[in-house]
C-alpha cells in the first residue's frame, strides 16, 4: 500500500472512528436535554453548512430561513465529523427571558445530569463495544493472565543486564507479589529509566535483582527486552519435508534454537524464516527426553507467501479464542474498561511528574495512523481501538477545563456552593483561558505527532 493511499485510509477511518464517537457524546447531551424539557434547538450530525433536514416535520434542503417554531431541526452538515447540539439560552451573555425550556433557567442538578451525560454516553458505549466484542469473539494472549515465566532475552536489554535468564519465574515485581504478564507489561511500560526491584525463582533458589527498563520507539515507553513463555508446539508434520525427514512428530516441543534456549515461539519462527537455506539446530523436547535435532529449511508457498520453512503447522499456544456468555463479557468489558480507566491516570500522573516522556501522548495525528493499522489488521483490533477512544473522550471530557464538560461541571459545582451564578464576565474569561489552553494543547499533540513519524526512533 502507497504512502499516499495508506494516508487516506487513515483519514477515513479516523473520520468514522472519532466521528462516531463525538456523535454519541453529543446523542448524550440530546437525550438528556429532551428528557428534562430544555428546547434543542439544532441537533446536526456533522458540523458546518446545513445540506438537509427535519424542521416542523417537513425535509428541506439548505439553509433553514424560517426558525421562528419550537421544534428542533434535525440536520445533516456537510462536515460529516460527530454531531453538535445547540439548546436554547444556553450561552450565559446572550439575553435572558426567563423560559424554562431554556437551558440557563433549569435547576443546576438538571444541568449537572445534561452536562454529565456527553461523557457517560462515551463510557456507556465503550463498555458496549467490548462487550459486544467478548460475546462474540473473546481473544486474548494465552499469557497474558498467567505467572510471568520468562521465554527469551533480547542480547544487550534491559532484562540481559539485569542477569534474567530463559526459564525465570518472577516471584515479585516491585509491590505486585505472584504478578501476571499483563500487569508487568504496563508496569514496564510507564517506568522507562526507573530500578524495579525484582525476586526470581530459578532452579529452587530465589534470586533478587533490578531491572531498569529503557525507552525506546517513537513514544519513548519502556522495554524490558523480554518475552513470555509461549511454547512452540507442533500439531502436523508435512509429509516428505523436512521436519518430517528430520524425524519431528506432532506434539513435539521445540525449545531452543542453535544451542539457545528459547520459549518464545516467534522468535524460534523467525530464526527459522531467516537461516537463508542454512541447517537450523533445533532443541526438541519429546515427554520428558530433549535431544537436538538439525532441519535444513526449504524456501516453499504457505498462506499465499514464500519465506524459508521445515513443512510443519503449529498448534495455537498465542491466542485464546472463544465465545463469552453474555454476563461474562459484560463483567470482563467492565473490568477491562476500569483497567484503562486507572491506567490512563496513572500515565497522566507519570507524564505530569516528569516519570514519562510526553512523547507517550497522541494527537489527532497519531490517532489516526492508530486508526489505520487497527482497521487494516481486522475488525476485532479496530473495535478494540473504538472503545479504548470513546473512553478516552470520556475522561478527557471530565478534566475540569473550561470549554470541555468538566469544566461545565466545575463552575456548576462552585455556583451550587455559592448559591449564587457567576458573573457572565467571570464565565467569559474562563472559557477564553480554556479555549488558549486547548489550542495550546493541540498545537504541542500535532507537534508531537509529526515529530514521532517523521524521526520514529
């Protein structure tokens, strides 16, 4: 795929993507309205010029000239990004007539609920989709949930120096006790540059060591340079190949390569695909025997590509793939949203102290290039990615900024304490603070984005 080609593809999921998103947020802010009498005046899905519409029950194209009726124009824009919602009297310097189907003039725990529910929407449907997802299609690393054993180190890493070798169970890593691949991988993730204290179990013995991950890629996010242990198992032989002359069975092990030990089938893989036709030194365990095995690869069509093989198939020790009964998948989105939910806090808190590169945050670029590789790898990745960006605009909805909702909800919170309204002079300078922050904010995410694809290293 084209440059050009690839970048377009990006746009357009992005658009669908994030559009989507925004127009639920704004569905939220609707529904909420409707509920509690306040007139909308405009629902748009889409923003700028007014293509068609719904006004008074009759379709008209264009600009709507008539608006004297009370009843909301449902139309379509010719920016078809997400949605806005214009309510009545909800711009504090505009005149005020004391309506009640005006936002301004209901009780502030109503608009509390309508400012509230752009953010619950996005979290709502971030569980949605997940659940969704699990109900139909559960898939996740095989180890993730299981007691970090260590399959191969990368020479010269973060793990090689700290003396962790193939085979090592990480008793103890930092505070977390008895850990699991997943909650060490993100700890690796946001402590580039920081010592773990870890205790290992090898051969009976327990051994205490440091590691220090290193940041490395674009995002500068830490790397240990580990792998878990994902046996490479095979499950047939092709007849007359060369792991079959090789005398390699179905249900055999392989456990390392040219006098190696590894326990990550990838990377055993890819030793494999690039010997170049050169003898590959296998460690075959077979029950409880292990013994050496030499294949020489040969250079065959599978799966639509030619790369080196040794004709055989594997059995699925990566994946695990099925189906959830619908109260699983809901108990597991909700937990899998919560982990995101504290993890993204937890990033936040690590970029603020200065324990993070800011490099870690995306704007709209990265976003969509996010979007991009997420579509093209399938639709299971790419509803993943929906919902890990709906709730992203959730909680960066809540921040107690001015323009955002959170910092709606802010000053209704100081109003309500106050018993009293702001001044709309008071209100104003806020919002301009807010509205200088916000480009700021999108002018140094662009940066960083541009800067991360043009030197990703």
């Amino acid at each position: 795929m084209s440059l050009i080609s690839s970048a377009l593809t990006d746009v357009a999921v992005v658009a669908v993507v994030l559009g989507g998103m925004i127009f639920i947020h704004e569905l939220g802010h609707f529904l909420a309205a409707k509920a509690f009498g306040v007139r909308v005046v405009t629902f748009s899905l889409g923003f700028g010029q007014r293509l068609l519409g719904i006004h008074n029950g009759r379709l008209s194209f264009g600009t709507l000239k008539d608006r004297q009726s009370e009843r909301t124009d449902y139309r379509l824009s010719l920016l078809p990004l997400g949605g806005w919602v214009k309510m009545a009297g909800d711009d504090p310097s505009a005149l005020r007539h004391d309506d009640p189907g005006e936002f301004l003039s209901r009780p502030r725990w109503q608009r509390f609920v309508i400012v509230l529910m752009g953010p619950a929407m996005n979290a709502l449907l971030a569980v949605g989709l997940l659940t969704g997802l699990y109900r139909f299609h559960f898939e996740k690393p095989a180890y993730e949930e299981q007691p970090v054993v260590i399959g191969a180190v990368a020479p010269n890493s973060p793990a090689a120096r700290a003396g962790l070798e193939v085979g090592d169970v990480v008793e103890r890593f930092g505070d977390l006790r008895q850990p699991r691949w997943q909650d060490v991988e993100f700890r690796v993730l946001t402590d580039a540059g920081r010592k773990i204290p870890l205790v290992v179990e090898r051969g009976g013995e327990s051994l205490q060591m440091t590691l220090e991950p290193r940041a490395t890629g674009p995002d500068q996010v830490g790397s240990a340079g580990w792998y878990p242990r994902v046996p490479l198992v095979i499950d047939k032989v092709a007849p007359g190949s060369p792991a079959q002359r090789a005398g390699l069975r179905p249900g055999d092990e392989i456990v390392g390569v040219n006098g190696k030990k590894v326990l990550f089938e990838p990377l055993i893989v890819e030793k494999i695909r690039q010997s170049d036709g050169h003898s590959v030194a296998l460690t075959v365990q077979r029950g409880a025997r292990t013994f050496p095995v030499a294949v020489r690869p040969i250079y065959a069509e599978a799966q639509g590509q030619k790369f080196w093989q040794i004709g055989v198939t594997l059995r699925n020790t990566i994946f695990v793939v099925r189906q959830l009964p619908l109260a699983v998948a809901l108990e597991k989105s909700l937990r899998d949203n919560f982990r995101s939910l504290m993890g993204t806090f937890d990033v936040l808190g690590k970029i603020v102290t200065r324990q993070m590169s800011t490099r870690s945050l995306s704007g709209p670029i990265g976003i969509a290039q996010a979007s991009g590789q997420a579509y093209r790898e399938g639709w299971v990745d790419l509803l993943t990615l929906a919902a890990f960006i709906s709730l992203q605009l959730a909680i960066i909805n809540l921040f107690p900024i001015p323009i955002l909702d959170g910092g709606a909800i802010l000053l209704l919170a100081i109003e309500s304490l106050l018993r009293r309204d702001l001044s709309v002079e008071l209100k104003e300078r806020f919002l301009q603070v807010g509205m200088v922050f916000l480009l700021l904010l999108v002018v140094f995410v662009t940066y960083n984005d541009i800067i991360k694809t043009v030197h990703p290293s």
